[in-house]
C-alpha cells in the first residue's frame, strides 16, 4: 500500500528549528525533512520510517511548515498561488496571541471561537501545496493526523485522488469541536482514546481505536542515564482543557523540587509557583533527554474522560524513568500499576508517591525498568503501524 501522511508541527517548534539552524530554509526538500525529523519532535517520521519497514510505501507532509513546503513546490515546479486577502490580517492575531498570552486560560475559548478556523487552518497558498503534492503521491491511504488544521472542505476535493481517506482524532474536547466538521468525508478515523471512538461511530463514522506508542530510535540518541541529575520534571503543554494540570502543577511545585518545561508559561501570573519552576521549552530530543536525566517525570491528561492515552505514558517509560502519572480506569491494560508505572488519585496522593520514590532508589528504579520493557515489548511504533495496516486493510 501506499501511505500519506499528513502532519502539522507546533509553530513554536517551526520558529525554534530554523533559529536553531539558520539557512535551513534554503536546503532543498530533503535536507529540510531530514533535519526537521532528526530533531525527533512529536512523531517524527516514526509513522512513515515503519510502515516501510512492514513493506509499505510511506511518505509524511508538515502541512503547515512553508519553509519545507516551498522547497518541494520548487522542486516540482509547481507555482503557488497568492494567499487571499483575509490572510493578510495576520497582524490581528498576532495582537490576539499576545491578549491570550496575557488572560487566563478558562476566559480564552469563549472570545477566541469566532477566530477558531482562522487560527488553526491552512492559509490558501499552503492548501495549493497540500493539493498538488496528493495528486502526486495517489496514495492508497491518506491519514489526516491533524483534522483541525486540514479541514473537511478541502479533503472533499481531494477524495477522487485517495482510495481510502483516514482521520486521526486526539483530545475528547477537540473531537467535540469537530462538530463544526462534515465528518462524513472520512472512510475512517482512528483515536487513542475509547470515547472518541464510540463518538464517531454515534455520527455514523467509521472509528476504530489505535494507541499511540514510541520508536525505540529515540534511544540511540541518549546516553545512559545512571547519575540522573533531575529530581522530578515536567515537560507538558497548557491549553484550554489543561486546567487541572495547571492546578496540580501549582500544588506540587509549592512542595518539591520540580523542573518544569513547555511553551505557554506567559499565561501564568508572575508569582504563580509554576514560574518558579519554569525551564523554557523542550523540544524533540532534549525533552527525550530530559524524560532520560530525571529521576521521575509526571504525567498528567488534564480534563478528558477517564482514559490513559497521551504520549508521555510512552515517552517516559521507554527512555527508561519512572511515570507517575493520573490514575485512568483502562491504565491497566496499557501498564501495570506499581510494578511498571505509578498512579496517583489526587494531587496529596501525588506528593506522597513523589517523597517515596525519591527516597527509595532501588523501588524507583525497579519500576522505571519494567516500564521500559513493557513499552519496547507492547508499545513500539512498529507494532502500532503493524496495527494500522491491519485496520486499513479491512477498509480498503
């Protein structure tokens, strides 16, 4: 089969790559695509790297990156139309970036709704990108991992140039928003999560479940990590449905030494106790180095239905450190609690288990080590993509 995968990085994480290595925007395709994916951010190339390897054809497109999407435009001699007027107005949500910058989270969603789609959706240039680039690879299967980005009204277009369009849903709260979507345009979406999944099939969507997971690559990219330097971290995002993370975090940060990393810390006051702890942003490979260096790292799902699914379950277990993460009621059949991972009912509960742990190094480390089986054994990206064929192949 052939395989395209759509993606979208962080623009934070696009700003932070091509800062880090000027002229990059220069390079051609390749070299672009390489670097972005050597960078190990988010999912890498992880899903196309595995299906190769199950004998597939696979290639992955960052829809939103231009810099990577030029270059492929140039090298395919494809002239790029102007954006349309309404795309000139960036400088408005810039000055909304930095009002949201400056409001608490729970006041945002309601103001910033009218905006939504034109935020997060392509500006029309990149749309006529997207659109040649699918009409050159007539792939089999077409996976949308960012359905909030990519919208419905274009993929409707695209259908005569796809044998099997797959969406890929993650948060309760987003799928929920999804409602303003034709979700009828896909054959087929798949989400880590159990009611999502019920959801769609509610809406009369084809839906199946399929779990994130972690590329055992990740590893030869660290050093090992004996004398961990870290005593707790975090390394996590704050958004609208992250409210009770933010809560937990303050709670716990008052109590312990805790290094806290992402991006979004604007959004704090200045003496809230999550400032305090505040590193800066962690991207790709050094939040795996960071996952690698701490003696614990937290988890936690923030306000979604009771269901074990992000991708820190999978990025701190298979680095090798000790998970204390939200009790969820399926963590059982992902993890076995207190013997690959620990679990924590409220932010009380939290504290003790962090005190224990760090005061009983032999326990910490027995467990941080049966979650890295566990994961390199039942989580890998091989096995998800080895499940992906499976699913799509009853489709096709």
């Amino acid at each position: 089969m052939r395989f395209l995968i759509l993606n979208v990085d962080y623009p934070d994480f696009i700003n932070w790559l091509y800062t880090k290595l000027p002229g990059l925007e220069k390079q051609p395709f390749g070299e672009q695509m390489k670097m972005r994916n050597e960078s190990l951010n988010f999912r890498a190339d992880f899903y196309s790297e595995n299906l190769r390897k199950l004998g597939h054809e696979a290639h992955e497109i960052y829809a939103n990156n231009k810099y990577i999407q030029t270059a492929w435009t140039r090298e395919h001699g494809i002239v790029v139309k102007d954006p349309t007027p309404i795309f000139q107005a960036r400088p408005m949500l810039l000055r909304a970036r930095r009002y949201a910058a400056a409001t608490p989270l729970h006041y945002l969603v309601p103001r910033f709704r009218p905006l939504r789609r034109l935020v997060l959706g392509l500006p029309p240039s990149l749309y006529h990108i997207l659109a040649a680039q699918i009409k050159h690879y007539k792939p089999d299967v077409l996976i949308n991992t960012s359905m909030f980005w990519v919208g419905s009204t274009f993929l409707k277009t695209m259908k005569p140039y796809v044998h099997l369009l797959v969406g890929q849903a993650g948060t309760w709260h987003i799928n929920k928003l999804l409602e303003l979507e034709d979700l009828h345009c896909y054959d087929l979406i798949v989400s880590p999560r159990p009611p999502p999944v019920q959801w769609f099939r509610e809406k009369g969507v084809p839906a199946e479940l399929l779990r994130l997971g972690f590329e055992p690559r990740v590893l030869s990219y660290l050093t090992e990590h004996e004398n961990a330097t870290i005593p707790t971290s975090f390394v996590g995002a704050w958004v609208s449905f992250h409210n009770s993370r933010v809560a937990l975090l303050d709670n716990l940060c008052v109590r312990f030494d805790i290094q806290v990393w992402g991006p979004g810390i604007e959004a704090f006051p200045r003496k809230s106790a999550i400032r305090k702890a505040y590193m800066g942003q962690a991207w790709g490979l050094e939040m795996y180095q960071i996952l690698a260096r701490s003696k614990i790292t937290l988890n936690h799902h923030g306000d979604i239905p009771p269901y074990a699914s992000n991708m820190r379950l999978y990025e701190a277990t298979g680095v090798g450190t000790l998970l204390i993460t939200d009790w969820k009621e399926n963590l059982h059949e992902l993890f076995e609690p207190d013997k690959e991972v620990v679990a924590y009912r409220s932010a009380d509960e939290c504290a003790e288990l962090i005190q224990y742990y760090l005061d009983h190094e032999a326990e910490r480390e027995a467990i941080a080590r049966a979650g890295h089986q566990r994961t390199l054994k039942d989580h890998t990206y091989f096995r998800r993509m080895a499940e992906l064929v499976d699913i799509v192949s009853t489709y096709l």
